[in-house]
C-alpha cells in the first residue's frame, strides 16, 4: 500500500547532521589593571637632599631652582605605570627666574609686615587674594606641560575665568553658610581640575555626584562635635583631677598639670587629623570620578593609613632633626603609588602628541613661596 511503502522510505533515509553546539558567548573584555609601582630608595634619595641643601645654602637659594627639578625627575623617574617612567622636563633656568620674581614679592610682604607698613602690606595681602586664582591657573599650566610619560606631555587648557569661579567665587559662598557648601566647591574644584588636563589626544572627563561628597563632610562634622565635648569632659575631669592632685600651697603639681594637658593634646590631634580624612576621602572620590578618554582610575587611599604617616612622618622629622626628610618623602610616595590603579580599556599605546608652548614659571614659584595650600587632591 502507498502508505507502507512511504513509512518504509522514512524508515531507510538518512537522518540529518546534527548542528555542532554553539559555542559560548565570550564574556566582554573588562579593563586591564595597571599598577603604579615606586621604585625609590630612601639612602639613594638622601643622598640627592643633602647635595640639594647643602647647595641651596652656599647658594643663598639660587641652587634651590636645580634642586627642585632633582628632587621632582628623581620622583618622576621612580614612578612608573604600564612599565614606562614619567618624566619632569622643566628647565632650571625658567624656575630660577620665576623663584626670583616670586620671593622678591614674599620679602616685600614679610618686611612691610615686620616693620608695621600697613600702607604697603594690605594692598600686597589684597593683591595675592585677587591674583590667586590666576596664579593656581599658571600653576596647573606650568605643572602639566612640564609633565610626560612615554614622551607625551600633558597639558592644562582651562581657562583663567573659570579659575576665577571655582577658587575665589563659590568659596566665598562658604562664609554665610557656615561651610555647608564646602562639598559642593570642593567638588566643582576638581572638576575645573581634572577636565583642564589633556594628554596625548584624549581628555580628561569628570562625572561627580554631590551626594557622595556630602558623606565624609558630614562624619567630619560628626566626629568634630564629639571631640570637642570629649575635650571639655576630659578639661573637667582635669580640673578635678588636678585640685586633688594639688601640690604645696595651693600650686599645682606637675602630675596635676599632666592630667589636664595630656588629655586634652591627644583629643587636639584629633582635631589635625579630621582635614587629613576629608582629603583622603576627597582624594579617592576625584579619581573614581575622572576618566582619560575610555580610561579610568581607582585610588584606594585609606585615610587611618595617610593619617598614621603623617604623624609618624613628623615624628621621625623632629627627632632627626630633619634628616628623616627623605625617608618621609620615599615612604608616603611609595603609599600612594601602591593605592593607585589605572583601569585601561583597550592598549595604552593609542594616544597622539600634541604642540604645546612653553610656560613661565611665575605663578607655579609664587604659590610655593606663599605657602598657598590649594588641596588640588591631586
């Protein structure tokens, strides 16, 4: 029949090949983590610092320009990311002149000051306040062009307006809101900070939110109020402590003195290491937020860490009498270059050079000389 005789011809046809089984999907490329390594040593630097000052001294300071551009190509040159140092190519000439210019202008302020010359030192106070968000702008400047890596510089290319805003304007908004607003300038701060930079072809980007800023301000906050009824529990107690303790007429005793002061200094240095943990956190909030072209960064500073550098540092510096200098430079450099990572999407060999003009040396050799701390976070 027509029927058995179909079924018969399914039953001798060959079945079709299987389909081979599809082969998974291979996940995305994440980023490739590259570490920045510092290869300093503490006796190999010391050895360049006491050259540097022993120079600077017979100098009276003109050796100070050559010593900078020392001690920062030996920093540069020991910090290296993806295998390739980074390079500091400014020249010492430029910086003399600029050092020059700038310390004629911190001697005309320290002398009127010193001899009562108010006519001459508030128009000069005044002057370093307006010009200062200028000559943070020239600092950048002077900063990024002089800095390369892999024989590309960076440079700075925001301008002096904007500088203007974020560093004189909005940090006068601070005032009448009791520093409420700190988060917000610091913020727009790094921001005008980060987005000026450009290297090779690509440019620096910056996506802050406002919120995570707010958090570390607030525990500052937090923590300032608690230490300060601490220290007026502890002045209390002390005063209680010391009447006890009274010594022979009245005076008191130096275990009496002790119980007052000795409370009361450590809860004072608890108060020096809240602005260390503001920058810390603000720090690694800046770099989590920036990014070169389709590059980001991750900064993993820890702020019990920095701030245990910082007094151990200044410790090992005072009972040195100085000579620790170069052991508390190489071990906080070491710290950071250790906490930092680069996360490259794609090769690190993608970028093009790009022109740029020489900068004068002026501003960057001012804010140094005034002792002006900006707190880039950088």
């Amino acid at each position: 029949m027509p029927g058995n005789e179909f079924d018969a011809v399914l039953e001798t046809a060959t079945p079709p090949p299987a389909l081979p089984p599809a082969a998974p999907a291979e996940p995305p490329a994440g980023p490739t983590r590259h570490g920045v390594e510092f290869t300093g040593r503490a006796g190999e630097y010391f050895g360049i610092w006491i050259v540097n000052v022993v120079l600077s001294l017979l100098t009276l300071g003109i050796y100070s320009a050559w010593a900078k551009v020392r001690t920062e190509r030996y920093f540069y040159g020991n910090t290296r990311l993806g295998g390739s140092a980074f390079e500091y190519l400014a020249n010492p000439i430029a910086i003399l002149k600029g050092r020059l210019l700038a310390y004629a202008f911190t001697i005309a302020l320290g002398l009127s000051a010193h001899f009562q010359l108010w006519a001459l030192y508030v128009p000069l106070i005044l002057l370093v306040l307006v010009l200062l968000p200028w000559l943070l702008q020239r600092t950048l400047r002077f900063r990024a062009r002089y800095s390369a890596w892999r024989g590309l510089r960076f440079r700075f290319v925001n301008g002096v307006d904007d500088a203007y805003i974020n560093f004189l304007f909005r940090p006068m908004l601070q005032l009448p809101t009791l520093y409420m607003l700190l988060p917000w300038v610091r913020l727009k701060q790094q921001e005008y900070v980060v987005t000026g930079h450009r290297f090779g072809g690509l440019r620096f980007s910056f996506r802050g939110e406002l919120g995570p800023y707010f958090v570390p301000f607030l525990i500052c906050i937090g923590l300032g109020i608690a230490a300060y009824f601490l220290m007026v529990a502890m002045m209390v107690g002390g005063m209680f402590a010391a009447h006890g303790l009274g010594g022979e007429g009245g005076k008191p005793s130096e275990a009496a003195m002790a119980a007052v002061f000795v409370p009361v200094a450590i809860v004072y240095l608890g108060f020096l290491a809240l602005p260390v943990f503001l920058r810390t956190r603000y720090t690694n909030l800046m770099w989590a937020n920036s990014a070169l072209g389709p590059h980001r960064f991750r900064c993993t500073l820890r702020a019990r860490d920095v701030i245990w550098l910082y007094f151990s540092n200044g410790l090992a510096i005072v009972f040195s009498l100085g000579l620790a200098v170069p052991w508390a430079m190489v071990r906080l450099a070491r710290y950071r270059a250790a906490h930092f990572e680069l996360l490259a999407l794609g090769g690190l060999d993608d970028f093009t050079a790009e022109a740029a003009l020489a900068e004068g040396a002026v501003g960057a050799e001012l804010v140094d000389a005034l002792d002006l701390d900006m707190d880039l976070s950088l």
